[in-house]
C-alpha cells in the first residue's frame, strides 16, 4: 500500500462576514484535506484578525487581487444573495468550483442570467443548503429511496415540512471577529422589474428565510413539484411531485420558540413513516435524529433510533464540497436545481399576493 498523501484542495474565501466565519471558514479550517491558502475581505483591519486566527497565509483586500496571485482549487464566496449575480459574474471567469450560500440569487431573472453565465465558462457552482448535508437527513434519503425500490412499506403518501421560528444561530455567532471597519456599501443586483411590486416586495424575505424548506422537499421527494395552494394565514404551502403525485406540505411558523429549534420532516409510507428531527442550523457536532416506523402486514411493528455521528450539517457540508471539487461526488445541490427553487418561491408568493396575503413570519 502506497503511503503517499495527495495534496490538499487550495481554498480562497471572498468575503468573511458573519456566516461566511461563522458558518463556513471556522469548518474548513479544521478539515485536513483542504487548505485556506487565502481570503478576500474588504474590512483590512477585519481581514487581518481573521487572518491572524485561522492561520491563513495570504489576506487580501480585493478578490480579484488574490485571484491574480494565488495557485488555488477553488472559492467559497459567502456574499449576499443579492448581489450573486455580481460577484458569480466576476468570478465565473476563472473556471474555479465555487460554493455560495442560498439561494441562487433575488430573483428568477437574475437566477437564469447566472446559469447562462455558469453555461458559458464551464464553471460549477454548488449552492449551500446544509440541510442536505445533516448526517440525519442524508440517512433519511437513503432509506427513503431503499423503501421506494423495495416496496417494504409499500407506496410513499406524503411529506410535511415544519419549521418554527426560532434560534437559529445556537450561539453560533460567539467567535465573530469584527475589526470595526465601515461596512462598505456594494451594488446589488437589479430587480425584477417583470415581477408585480408587490409580489418583489415579500419575495426578498421569503427567500432569505423559507428557501431551505422549499429546496428540502425536492431533497426527500426526488423530484419537482407543483405549487397547488397558499393558506389564508401564509402559513401553509401545499402540492404534489410531478411524477409521483405523493402529496406535501410545508408549515412556515405555526409556532415560534425562543430557544429552541424544531425544525422537522414527516415522510409517510401506506405501512410506516420516517421523522427527521433537524438541529439549530449553527449548532455544532450535532446531528438530526431519525425515526423509523416499520409496520408491513403480518408482521410485528418496529420503531428504530439509529445513531448518528457526532457531526454537524455544515461540517459535513464542507467535507461535501471537497469531495465535489475533487471530483470524487456531486454537489449535495448545483445552481441549475437552485434556480428551481427561485420558480417554486415565485409560484406560491404568487398565489398569496393576488389575494393581499403574506408569508407567515414572527419578526
């Protein structure tokens, strides 16, 4: 057996703000089949503190610059959604795997200007719904798909989708380093002008908060689906697969805690089900917890707890994203699938705007 060591994947970060520390730099720092060889922060004093703590060689001001001078893999660019189209445009040009945080941007059009973009240079953009990622929900696919083939429980029925508000940031946020630099003001993507005003005015929102539950029912379906309904109150969404038929729901803050997180996933079987307990999404080497219902004809019920690995969802997220730029898996989520989340959203903030109604939140 050979005891050579492949080189690790070369890293540069644009932008390290409050996720892209929090929920990204502080992961890959630990991961030892990468190295961060460098970061692109326009806050200089910021940067250097970031700098200083990962042990990261090179602290640029200006993305472009590192670009010029560094030998890297790949970028992670954790921007703002709303100025995706901006920064994908000028980063696309180097060809290098990316990783940007949901959605794929503000709007449909802008979505659809960045697949040309993706299309035209080659480059492959994998979008970061760390949900996918979760140890609990990646067990929870799989056996989801086991039953579908094996007809164990016979035919899958239904989906639920519930995420209360709630504390999302689990302390997260508690190793953010701020060096007090004005935040500078940057240019943002247009708007959608094709969009109704009012409907643009709550899809910003809608898409910053709810997209990962739009994306995650596609996740457990295997497949798109239609938009059939908008409750009264905004709190319900509701339709079905395109190919399969089976019926979901997504259940946007029924309830709210204040420190707590209870997102969940509901997948039911003719003959049993499958519950998927999601932690906060900065929580740390926590994963979901899965249960699993086993009740076919003749046979006794089951219920099983299996246990998951001391791992976090954007932990393995990252791990993922090495293995997509490695070229060893595909991306948990590439942009042409994101911008089918954008569609979805436009379709159910539709349905609530021509009625006056908005979106359920509790802020």
């Amino acid at each position: 057996m050979s005891n050579k060591t492949r080189d690790p994947v070369r890293i540069g970060f644009v932008g390290t703000g409050v996720m892209g520390q929090c929920a990204h730099l502080r992961n890959y720092a630990l991961i030892t089949d990468c190295e961060v060889v460098a970061i692109a922060e326009l806050r200089e004093k910021t940067a250097a503190l970031v700098g200083q703590r990962y042990g990261i060689p090179k602290v640029y001001t200006n993305h472009d610059e590192m670009l010029d001078k560094e030998k890297l893999d790949a970028i992670v660019a954790v921007q703002l959604f709303e100025r995706h189209g901006i920064i994908i445009r000028q980063l696309a040009s180097r060809g290098l795997p990316m990783l940007i945080e949901k959605p794929l941007a503000a709007s449909v059009a802008v979505g659809e200007e960045i697949l040309r973009i993706l299309d035209e240079t080659g480059t492959k953009v994998m979008v970061a719904y760390h949900k996918r990622s979760d140890p609990a929900a990646e067990f929870a696919k799989q056996k989801i798909a086991e039953l579908k083939n094996s007809g164990e429980l016979e035919e899958m029925r239904y989906l639920r989708v519930t995420m209360p508000a709630g504390d999302f940031v689990n302390n997260g946020f508690r190793e953010l380093l701020d060096g007090g630099d004005k935040r500078p003001e940057l240019d943002q993507d247009p708007e959608d002008l094709g969009m109704p005003e009012n409907e643009r005015g709550q899809f910003g929102g809608f898409v910053n908060y709810y997209i990962h539950q739009i994306n995650f029912v596609r996740y457990l379906l295997g497949e798109n689906y239609t938009v059939d309904y908008a409750g009264p109150n905004g709190v319900v969404m509701a339709g079905h697969g395109k190919d399969s038929g089976v019926e979901y729901v997504i259940e946007m803050c029924p309830y709210l805690t204040s420190v707590d997180w209870q997102e969940s996933a509901f997948v039911g079987f003719k003959r049993g089900y499958i519950k998927l307990e999601l932690p906060a999404p900065l929580a740390r080497n926590r994963a979901g917890r899965v249960e699993i219902l086993k009740d076919p004809e003749g046979q006794a019920p089951e219920v099983t707890v299996p246990h998951m690995p001391w791992c976090d969802a954007m932990y393995n997220q990252a791990t993922n994203f090495i293995r997509f730029v490695r070229g060893e898996a595909p991306a948990p989520c590439e942009a042409r699938e994101a911008l089918e989340d954008l569609t979805t959203a436009a379709e159910f903030i539709h349905l609530l705007a021509k009625d006056g109604r908005h979106y359920s939140t509790y802020w």
